[in-house]
C-alpha cells in the first residue's frame, strides 16, 4: 500500500471510531434525565453505595469518621444554557466510555497488519487487557475515588459563614476528569508491557524507583480520603501499589523472554 492509501485507511478506522462514540452518546442522550439522576449524581448523595459501605466499615473498626451522613454542598445552573450543555457534554463523555472497547479496536485493527508476526503474537489480546484495565480503572475512579474526592471538598471550608455552593459544570467536571484519570492510569501495566518491549523500562528501574512512587501515591490518597485515619487512605492507595507491582512483573516477563531468545 501507498502511503495516501494508508492515510485513507486510517481515516475509515478513526471515522468508524469516532461514529460509534457518537452512537453511544446518542443513545445517552435520549436516556439523559434517568442517567444524570441515577449515575452522574449518585456520587453527590450521602446514600449512594460508596459511603454506605464505608460507613459499615466504620462501624467494624469503631471509626465513626468513615460514616458520611451529609454532603454539605448545594449544586446550581448559573448560566442560560448552561444544564442543556451539561446534557450534551455528559453523552458524549459516557459516549466515550462505552465505544472505549470498539474505538481501540478499530485503531488496534489498522496498527497490527504493520507489526512483525512475533509482534503480533507477543500483542494477542492487547484488545481484551486495555479494555479490562479501563473499565476496571473507571470503576475504580467512579466508585472509590470521586465519592471520597467529592465528600473532602465539600466539606472543606476556610470558614463556617462560607457556604458550599458548585456550579453543576465543576461538579460534572470533576467526576469525568478523576473518572478517566483513573481509567488511564490503570492502564500503566499495558504501559509497562510496550515500554520494556522497546528496551525502555527495565524492572530494575522501577523497583529503584519503587519507594518513590509508594510515597506519591501515600501523599495522593491522604489528600482525597474523607479522614486522616489510616483505613481509608489504604482503601485508595492499595489498588494502585498493587498496579505498580504488577508492571513490575509484566516488566520482568518481558526482560527474561528477551533474554531467551537471545540465548537461542
């Protein structure tokens, strides 16, 4: 193939890409008052599923500040049209969440035919892990670190006589953005995986590195948790360790198969 005939391949891969977003924001759209009710502000009532299981575990360990009985924030549409682009922005970021597992795989489509057959092999499944470790991340962002997020916010205040009022935009704003944060950082084994794949990440580094990255992810989840006692900084910080050890090993596999085919 010439290179304007890959241009226009890769143009038919990114417009079915970006059409299966827009279907799936579409549909969103037209469901737009039952899923802004019962997800997109879920997280902003003291009832949703993340603070009552919280509130259990308090209850075990005798930790009454793991227990968020009240959200003190009131959220509020200051501009004209400001709720009806809410409704257009909230679809097309649920859009993107759910075409997540097609889009990649359109572009995985048109990246493989280019990869040598050892690469094709040692990739087999690329498609099923990001998409696992997306969504897995988006859960984990949705149901762990927004609600904490949220609750530490809004009830932060420099001042009693200082009242807790968001703009809608802010608030939707913060759920997407830790939401696909959280989305994207899980992919860090995948990262992991192509980078010691080109010789650029090495296991060695990573665990000299290791202490480092505990400390940042100690700080992060002291800074988001509802109280400084120490369950609820743990609840956070350990899935993340956890991700940061698993790349380590992905590193490791990757290092050691290398090597055996040198020794071929």
């Amino acid at each position: 193939m010439t290179f304007l005939d890959h241009l226009e391949e890769l143009r038919w891969h990114i417009i079915r890409a970006v059409g299966s977003v827009f279907v799936f924001a579409l549909i969103a759209f037209v469901n737009i008052r039952f899923i802004f009710n019962s997800v997109i502000m879920a997280p902003a009532r003291p009832d949703f599923w993340t603070y009552r299981m919280l509130c259990k575990l308090g209850d075990q360990f005798s930790m009454s500040a793991l227990c968020i009985d009240k959200l003190d924030f009131t959220l509020q549409s200051i501009g004209m049209g400001d709720q009806f682009m809410m409704s257009i922005t909230s679809s097309l970021i649920i859009g993107l969440l759910f075409a997540f597992p097609y889009a990649f795989w359109e572009i995985w489509r048109f990246i493989k035919p280019g990869l040598y057959p050892t690469e094709q092999k040692a990739t087999s499944g690329a498609v099923f892990f990001v998409t696992f470790l997306f969504l897995l991340g988006v859960f984990f962002g949705y149901y762990i670190v927004s609600p904490l997020a949220i609750n530490f916010l809004a009830n932060y205040k420099l001042d009693e006589a200082i009242q807790n009022q968001f703009t809608v935009t802010s608030f939707i704003s913060l759920l997407a953005t830790l939401t696909l944060a959280c989305g994207a950082t899980f992919q860090l084994p995948m990262i992991a995986y192509f980078l010691s794949k080109a010789g650029i990440l090495t296991p060695s580094f990573m665990k000299e590195y290791r202490r480092h990255a505990f400390v940042v992810i100690l700080i992060v989840s002291a800074v988001i948790t509802p109280s400084p006692d120490i369950y609820s900084q743990l609840l956070v910080s350990f899935p993340l360790v956890l991700l940061y050890e698993v790349s380590i090993v992905v590193s490791a596999t990757v290092l050691r198969n290398r090597l055996k085919q040198l020794d071929r």
